[in-house]
C-alpha cells in the first residue's frame, strides 16, 4: 500500500486504503503527506463543490464538510477545488495537498472589460490525467474534425456518438483504474451524455467528480460560455512547433510575423511550410496572451489605446493591399 502507517501517524484501514488508490492517490501525494504527522486528519478526495461546503470522498463513503477558516485567506493559492487532495479533521477541510496540475482559465465574465478582475486566474479542476474539449458535431462532422485539428496539432481527435455506443472504445485508455480525465465544452456539447448514457438528460450546474465502470474518473463542467486565457506555460511551443522554430530565425526577435521584413514565418507560409489557418491560429493565441499580459502590467487605458492603434495598422496594411491590386 502506498500510505505507509510506520511512516505516518494518520491511521486508514485496508479498504480504504484501497479506494484511495483507485481514486488516484500516489507518490505525489504520499511524499506530502509523510511530512504530516496528525493522528487527527485523513485524506479525502473532492468530488463536489457547493456554495459554502465541499463533498468529498475516501472511494467508498462520501460527506460533506467545510474549510477551516485559514482556507479562505488563501482563496487564490490552495482553496479546494474539484479533483483535489485533501485532510481532513472533523468535518472540516485543514489542508490542501499540492496539486500535480490544474484547470484553469481567465475569471469568468471579464474577458474584454475594464478592471483588475480581468486578470485573474479561476481554477476549473486539479490532478487530471486527461483533459477533453467536447464539441457537438451540429455540422458536417469531417469539417469539425479538420478545424480542431487545426489548432490541436498532432493531439488525438476522437469522433463519437455516446447513446449509440459509437466510437466509445477509443477512449479506453484514458478511463483506467485511478486516472482522471475532464470535460470542457459550450453548454449542449455532450459533456454529459458521453458519461451518463441511458440515465436521461440533464444539464451540469457543478463541478462534478464522477466514478465509472472502467474504474477512471470524470470530471464534468458546466457549460463554458467563454475562455480567457490565463498562462500559456510553454503551450503555444507545443501547439504550433513549426512556427514557432521559424519564429526563432526571423531578422527581428519581436517580429510580428504580419508585415516585418526578414520574416521567416512569412517566408515559411509562401513556400508552404506552414499553413494559412494554422497561422491564423497562432496569431490570435498571440493577442489573447499579449492582451492579457498587458493587462496585468498595465493600466486599462493604456492597454484600450495600444490596441486600437494596433487595429488601426492592421486596417491601414488592408487597405494598402487592396489599393496594389487595384
């Protein structure tokens, strides 16, 4: 067993500790945990997060508890999130375990606007395995598919169709005993359908973490209105590669990759080592990040005036295109 009692004063029978297990408990974990010494508290996992408590869970029991005081003064560092590990003593949430990663997006309904809060981070989830963006293929399924592979390159796309048992089998290995996966899409995308087949539908309001038959895990989010980003954390080197490589080897290091002389980008797209939307892709990642960059440096006049200047050259660069092929 991985929570070793000689090492630990926290006591937890077999079963437990063989739920924990299932439910993703490791050396991560564990290497925290044996610097505790609290005869008093035991781990959990939250699996539920509600106004003003938390569900949580040991795999084969479930309560809801609170967070002790010292939590909320540290709301935007270790607040219990869905997915966390936590101990817990007397119904009350004392610690939050380091995270192996998060979920997280710019806060929500403040994409755009004036104002501090447009710069925080909200975290969605912690200690994923897998995350998957959910998209209801309304339209001509192949053209869905090519545009998330556009900006997903080389990330695996599956196609499904959840209540007839279609495709299901692709997503197999990342439902395992003990992994975590989440699920991110607009309201009606399928999030829920794809892990409640047959139990009729429903709308998802929480953060939720689900056990399923397979012996991996869900996480269910409400639908997402809209994205902010937060931090791209080396993302965009992993999403688009080869514009970046070029990126590195243009004549100017803050090249913009739209009219600078010396571009090998623009180089790259003549000569068909890059693709247009592919481009086009990364362009706009690179304003959303720069945006928010800018709005957590500078103040919200300053950031409005940079960026209408910069629309202004843009539409400047249009209209000297269309007045040479005139």
């Amino acid at each position: 067993m991985i929570i070793r009692k000689e090492h630990t004063n926290i006591t937890c029978t077999d079963d437990i500790l063989r739920s924990l297990l299932k439910m993703g408990w490791g050396s991560h974990f564990q290497t925290h945990l044996d610097n505790i010494c609290n005869e008093k508290v035991f781990p959990a996992r939250v699996v539920g997060v509600q106004k003003n408590s938390f569900l949580i869970s040991q795999g084969n029991s479930e309560s809801l508890v609170t967070a002790a005081g010292k939590l909320n003064h540290q709301k935007e560092k270790l607040f219990p999130v869905t997915g966390d590990w936590v101990l817990v003593n007397d119904k009350v949430i004392s610690v939050v375990l380091p995270r192996k990663n998060i979920l997280s997006r710019g806060a929500a309904g403040t994409h755009g606007k004036q104002g501090s809060q447009s710069s925080k981070e909200q975290i969605m989830a912690a200690n994923l395995d897998t995350v998957f963006i959910v998209c209801g293929l309304h339209q001509n399924p192949e053209h869905c598919v090519y545009e998330v592979e556009t900006v997903a390159f080389e990330v695996p796309v599956h196609c499904i169709l959840a209540k007839d048992s279609i495709g299901l089998a692709s997503l197999e290995p990342y439902l395992s005993q003990g992994r975590t996966i989440a699920m991110v899409g607009s309201s009606g995308s399928g999030k829920s359908t794809s892990e409640s087949v047959g139990k009729g539908k429903h709308t998802t309001t929480s953060r939720s973490l689900i056990m399923i038959p397979q012996g991996g895990m869900v996480i269910d989010n409400p639908g997402i209105r809209e994205i902010g980003f937060w931090d791209d954390g080396g993302g965009l080197n992993v999403a688009f590669p080869e514009i970046e490589n070029l990126a590195n080897t243009c004549r100017f290091h803050d090249c913009s990759h739209i009219r600078d002389p010396g571009c090998q980008v623009l180089h790259g797209l003549t000569t068909g080592a890059i693709r247009k939307d592919r481009l086009d892709s990364y362009q706009k990642m690179k304003r959303e990040l720069a945006y928010l960059s800018d709005r957590q440096t500078k103040s919200a006049g300053r950031v409005e005036k940079e960026r209408w200047k910069e629309v202004s050259l843009k539409i400047k660069a249009i209209n000297n295109r269309r007045t040479n092929h005139a």
